[in-house]
C-alpha cells in the first residue's frame, strides 16, 4: 500500500453542556483528525488530545505540530499498519498522535481488503453495553436530575467524576436514590493522593464496581498500596501508557482493572495487546472515553467488543454529548451500540457537516524527513 498524502483537520464540536472533571471544564471538543490517502483506499483516524495538556501532556495544538513536523515525513510511502509504530519510535512519547496516524493507515489497509476493523481485531459481539460518565455538577440534586435521565436512556453503568469535595457525599445520594442495584463507578483522574486513602476508603460503603486512577499518573507503588486500604477495586487508566505499563502494574498488584484507551496507549494494535495480556492475567478490561466524534467512537467499539472487556464501556451514544457529529449516528438500542462491520472502522464523515465544522485543514508529504 504506497501512501500518496495525508491530511491533519482540526474540528470543533460543540458540546451539549459542559462536562466537568477534576482536569478541567469542557464546552466544546476540538477534533484533530488525520486522513491517509493511498493508492488503494483513503483512512481516517481521531486524535483524542485534549486542548491543553491536563490529562496527559499531549494537547490538541501540539499533537498537530508534532505530526507534521515529524511523525508524517518519517513515515516511509509504503507501509502498512504494523509499520507505523517501528516507524514512528525514534521520537519519543506523544501516543495520542502517533495513534492517530495508525489508526488511519490501519483503516485505509482494511478497506481496501474490504475486512472491517472488529474482525480484524478479535471482535466476539456484534453489540456493545454502554456506561455514561457524568461529569461533576453545580449540586445533588442537579447530579441526581442527570442520572435519572441517563437511566431512562437505558445505559448499563453510571460513572461519577469525583475530586475532592466532590466525592463521599455526591456517591451517597446517588447510591440512596437509585439503589444498590445500580452498577456505580466513580472516576477521579489523579485528584488525590496517598494521604486521602482514609478518605477513600469512606467510598468502600456503596458497593462500586471500582475506583479510577485515585492517583496520579505515575505513582504505581502508591496504588498497590491503595489498592491494600480499600476493598472497592482500582482501576488504572492515566497510569496505563502500554502493555509494559500494565504487565508493571498487574505484577505490583495496583490495578484490579484496566481502563483501555487506544489513543492513550498510541493505537488499537498495542490496545489488543493490554487486552491479550490482562485477560491472560484474569485481570478485566473496558474501554474509556475520551468525548471522541463519530470516527474514534465507531472504532473504540470494534475494539470493547473483543472477548476480554467485560465491564460497560464508556463509548455511549454521540447524542449524550454533541448536537451535531461529523458521522452519520451509530446504532443505538436498549443501553447497546452496535459494532459497525463496514470495511475499516466503517464509518465516515458527512463531508458537508465535516466542512461546515471544520476550524482548518493541512495537506501533507510523506517519507520527506531531514535529518538535522
């Protein structure tokens, strides 16, 4: 497959309402997205950067600059999806745009075989149960209205952000509301730290599936400690950056369950590895959420219906959060998304709405790099 030009697209997707988490507020998402143009088929792949580098370091603007400037012109013209990271490895870090350009090369290989993007991973399920997170709110009772709706659309599991003063109190009244029946996880993306484990332990009361990333990013040996003070599971996500860092993760005993990001962890081929290794470990996955367009959602399904993600993902519909996507609207029925089984990750975007929302648009070269 020889690779004739890439295209890098920023687009702005207005939120619904903004959804805050301890790593900041969001009322719009800006959307890069990469395009590979080959000679067979073209590619499309979602970069999940945020606008600015709070939950991880990479940033919208950033990821933009790094591809262009280096990971597009190391790429050679013919390649395919297991060459990219090889690739890709002389510069160190930024898995969020170096998964985006997989991704896209990944896509446009497997619609030019006509093999869709689940099949070619493992998928097992045609349909995938879907959780919502919600994010922090200006009251309970506010926070209890949300979660009455999101049960009565149907989703499978209820996610509250936390961060500290927002935690105890809110997980009480929605567990008191909506009984113990309800499957509650509660998400603080590395807004405590060891000497909250007393306080989190008061979360032990409301029987959650499981606690994510109590910590920060970094701090391992922290979590297995944590993990030995609370009989609610930890779950790992910020800390999760590859296979490696899970296998480090599993054997310290600081994860009981995986959040899986693909574009945290640079793309679905090392996704399906953390997923082959964790269910060799008996340990659970699910996929994450990072308010993707249609185009990063349609592929994190492929990926959440592989055997070993057992819990709800947080890939829910793209209503509960934009007024507009760039796709046409995946399918949606009884708290299940359907995984799409057209070529590649079987989704792409409505060129008027992608137009229409479209803040830029760059054409690049390939396998031009300079050394120097």
């Amino acid at each position: 497959m020889t690779i004739e030009a890439i295209e890098i697209r920023k687009v702005a997707l207005p939120l619904k309402e903004p959804f805050r988490a301890s790593v900041g507020v969001f009322s719009a998402r800006d959307v890069l997205l990469v395009r590979v143009v080959t000679s067979d088929a073209e590619g499309w792949g979602e970069c999940v950067a945020l606008p600015e580098p709070r939950y991880s370091a990479e940033y919208v603007d950033g990821a933009a600059d790094v591809l262009r400037r280096f990971l597009v012109p190391a790429l050679p013209p013919s390649v395919d999806a297991h060459g990219v990271a090889p690739a890709l490895a002389p510069f160190r870090g930024h898995p969020m745009a170096k998964a985006a350009l997989e991704t896209a090369v990944l896509d446009a290989e497997l619609r030019a075989s006509g093999d869709s993007l689940g099949r070619y991973l493992g998928a097992v399920r045609e349909r995938v149960a879907c959780g919502v997170s919600v994010g922090i709110m200006g009251s309970v009772r506010e926070l209890l209205d949300a979660v009455a709706g999101y049960l009565a659309e149907g989703y499978a599991r209820i996610k509250l952000k936390i961060e500290p003063g927002w935690d105890v109190e809110p997980v009480r009244a929605v567990r008191e509301r909506f009984g113990d029946d309800l499957m509650l996880q509660v998400d603080a993306n590395g807004a405590y730290t060891p000497a909250d484990a007393r306080h989190l332990a008061g979360l032990d009361a409301f029987g959650l599936v499981l606690i994510e990333q109590p910590l920060a990013p970094g701090d391992l040996l922290g979590h297995a400690r944590l993990s030995r003070r609370l009989t609610t599971p930890i779950c790992l996500d910020e800390s999760i950056g590859s296979a490696a860092h899970a296998a480090a993760a599993i054997s310290l005993g600081a994860a009981a369950i995986v959040n899986v990001k693909p574009g945290r962890v640079g793309g679905y081929l090392e996704a399906r590895r953390i997923h082959d290794l964790c269910q060799a470990h008996g340990v659970a996955v699910w996929c994450g959420d990072m308010l993707e367009s249609g185009i990063g959602r349609a592929a994190n399904l492929a990926l959440a219906a592989l055997p070993g993600f057992t819990l709800p993902a947080d890939t829910c519909a793209a209503e509960r959060y934009f007024a507009t996507d760039i796709t046409e609207p995946l399918d949606y029925t009884d708290g299940h998304l359907t995984v799409p089984t057209g070529p590649g990750i079987g989704v792409v975007p409505v060129k008027e709405i992608l137009d229409e929302l479209t803040l830029w648009s760059e054409w690049l070269g390939v396998g031009d790099r300079k050394e120097g």
